[in-house]
C-alpha cells in the first residue's frame, strides 16, 4: 500500500468498498430491527459526502433470498435518496456492456440510461443470501438492477465453464478492469478451479496498463477440504480481490506472498453471528486509484451497535467453584452477572462520544462448563436484562470444550 498520498484529480477513481450488508436481519425484532436499514444509510451517506466515483457490494446485501416488501422497499428508498441527482458521473464504460449485463433486459450501466438520473452508480455481485433461484433463475439485485437503481454483475449462468469478463472503466488516464463473480457453492468453484474452467479475460489492448479490481463471494478460510477458494488459485495479473462474505472486519488490503496481489476483506456491516469475528470494529473503505497505485482509506461505521462477547472457563477458577458444593449453580450465576455487568459498562463508555450508535449493546458470554458443573436457567438469567440488552435472549452460551478434546 502506497503511503504516498497522491491527490485527487481528474486521473483518480474513489471508490466507495462494502459488503454484507444483510438489509433485512433480524427485521422483526423490537430492538434490531432497523439496524440494518439504519447501517446502509450511513454508508451511502458517507458515498455521497466523499463524492465517490461509485459504490462497489461485494454480495449479500439482503439478508434473505426472498426480502420482505419493508426490506426492498427501505433499499429502493436509500439507494433513491443517495444515489440519484444531478452530479454528473466523471466515468466512462470501455467494454461491451452487453456482455457485462447480458441477462439483463437493459444491458448498459444504469448512469447511461437517458430516463435516468444517477449521480453514485452502484455495481454489485449477489452473496450466497441473495443468489438467483428459481425457474426464472431471478435475485432480488435484477429488481434493483431492473428499476435502475444498481447495476448487478459478475453473473456465471454456466455450471461447466466460467468465463469473467470484465467491465472496462477509465477516468482520465487511469484505467480499471472490474471483475466480478457473484456467489457459487464453494464445492462446485473449488472443482471448476482445479479443472481450469475459470477463465478471466483481459482487454486486448496494453493489457499491463490495466488496474485489475476482483470482487468475490466465497469462503476464504478452510472450512473443509475443497469447501472454499484458496488464494492461490486466483490469477497473479489481479492487483487487488476485495473479498465478500467473510464477516470479520480486515479491510486493510494485505499482500499475498506468492501471488503478490492484495486482498481486502471489508467483513459485514451488521452483527449477524455472535462469534468473536463479528466483535472486531467495523469499517467501509474509500478506495482510490490512480494509474496502478492504489490507497484505501478505513471508515468506521458510527452507527453500528456495539457487541462485546466474553470466554469464561469454570474449570479455571478452582478456588471459586467446586462441583460438590451445593450452592455451587448461585456462585457461578452471581460470577456471569458480574461479568455481564462489566460488559455493559464497557459498552456504555464505547457508545458516550457516539448520538448515532443504538442504546442497547449486543452482550454475549460463553461459559466453558467442563468438569463436571451444571449450566443454570438461562431464562431466569435473561430477565433481569430484558431493558438493558439488545439480545436478552442468548446472553449466555454454555459450551463444554475440554471434553470434545478428550474425546
């Protein structure tokens, strides 16, 4: 990454890089319910204040395959507000946009459409939440795509043979070939990768003067033997992958040794597991390139709610529980409310400096009960943070880990 801060001019692309957003989570619960439509808006609005060039999705902006019509309604409302106007685009599409959009019924980008005001394009793949099913093989992103509001691409119909062509952009002197390829199951790319049935095309004219900008939506960490993409398989002419649905938050671009691209994985915009992942901060970037340099400014989103998760092993305090005591269950419930309570404080002071972040913090403790402890009424436990949490339900996760080993 190029300390160097170069200016920009005519001759520098920004990009505004997010994904996962999951619009729709949680959508009918009292507390939650908004803090996805709430997160989007803050992320457009940031688009919009740095006057971004356009938006690039890395897949899953809806939740569910399927979105309620509140969901799809709130979307087309945002993404209306933010990214219609009179700022003219400062870009211009080189490739054959038929080939780009080609499933579409309006084959060319939304901020060329005459019927259209855009000032922020929007490009997206879809996730493995939003992928296209049924016999019309339709997502909700040709909807968006379809009222002009986004541009929906990197689309493989082929099972056999994937063929990424990319969308061919330049702003003054710099030039981007944006490929892209939206979720696939992670068997089936594994195996059409090993069997060299993915192919990425290149311009034909002075390829190397080419910034070559790679969206996925795969696994990227080994969750079995071909049940995700390693790096190594992708081409070593990408300058950098900005890589979908892994929700941890690594947004800085880290080189890979062998292949010497860069990969930035902007993790989720929302809490959606209550994993130690989904805990790191959460952040968009303002991406901008010029010639072949590239810089990527980290944004912390403001108005996402805080989510602190804690690992308490009983067995490691000895002198606090022992299993033959009788009122052993009370000393280790008194113990987790004392946690819970710190954790709370902590968020507290997290969200002081911040109107925007929602009151209620998402609390999760995982307590380790191996050795013979009893887990107590997780229920009972609740109640007393009915109106001081966000998720009062699953505060507790009892989990026995040591025994697993043994085993």
């Amino acid at each position: 990454i190029f300390p160097v801060l170069f200016r920009d001019g005519e001759d520098t692309f920004k990009i505004l890089i997010a994904t996962d957003i999951h619009l729709g989570y949680l959508e009918k619960d009292p507390v939650r319910g908004n803090d996805t439509f709430v997160t989007f808006n803050e992320i457009l609005d940031h688009a919009q204040k740095n006057e971004v060039d356009f938006v690039l999705l890395g897949g899953d902006l809806f939740h569910d395959n399927k979105p309620s019509r509140k969901t799809v309604h709130s979307c087309l409302e945002s993404l209306r507000k933010y990214c219609m106007g009179d700022r003219p685009v400062q870009f211009e599409i080189l490739s054959d946009q038929a080939v780009n959009f080609h499933y579409s019924k309006f084959p060319w980008v939304n901020y060329q459409d005459e019927n259209l005001n855009i000032s922020i394009p929007v490009f997206s793949i879809h996730g493995n939440h939003d992928d296209p099913t049924g016999a019309d093989a339709l997502c909700a992103l040709d909807i968006l795509s379809c009222a002009g509001l986004l541009n929906h691409f990197g689309r493989s119909t082929s099972v056999e043979k994937i063929d990424i062509s990319p969308i061919l952009l330049r702003k003054g002197r710099t030039k981007i070939a944006l490929y892209g390829l939206g979720a696939i199951p992670d068997e089936r790319l594994y195996r059409m990768f090993v069997n060299k049935q993915v192919t990425m095309l290149r311009p034909k004219e002075d390829e190397d003067s080419w910034f070559n900008l790679f969206v996925i939506h795969q696994n990227r960490s080994k969750h079995g033997a071909t049940n995700y993409i390693p790096e190594q398989f992708l081409d070593d002419f990408i300058n950098l992958v900005v890589w979908g649905h892994e929700h941890e938050c690594k947004i800085a671009p880290f080189q890979n040794e062998q292949q010497r691209f860069y990969v930035s994985q902007p993790g989720s915009s929302v809490v959606t597991s209550l994993s130690p992942g989904e805990a790191v901060k959460k952040h968009i970037g303002l991406l901008h390139v010029k010639g072949k340099k590239m810089k990527m400014e980290k944004i912390a989103l403001e108005t996402v709610r805080t989510f602190h998760i804690e690992d308490i092993v009983l067995a490691d305090h000895p002198d606090l529980f022992n299993p033959d005591n009788p009122n052993v269950t009370q000393a280790i419930q008194a113990f987790c409310m004392e946690k819970v309570e710190l954790m709370l404080d902590t968020a507290e002071r997290e969200r002081l400096g911040n109107p925007r972040q929602p009151e209620k913090p998402i609390i999760r403790l995982r307590v380790d009960y191996a050795g013979g402890f009893e887990p107590f009424s997780v229920h009972r436990f609740s109640q007393k943070y009915m109106h001081r949490v966000a998720n009062p339900k699953d505060i507790i996760h009892f989990f026995r880990h040591r025994e697993q080993k043994e085993k």
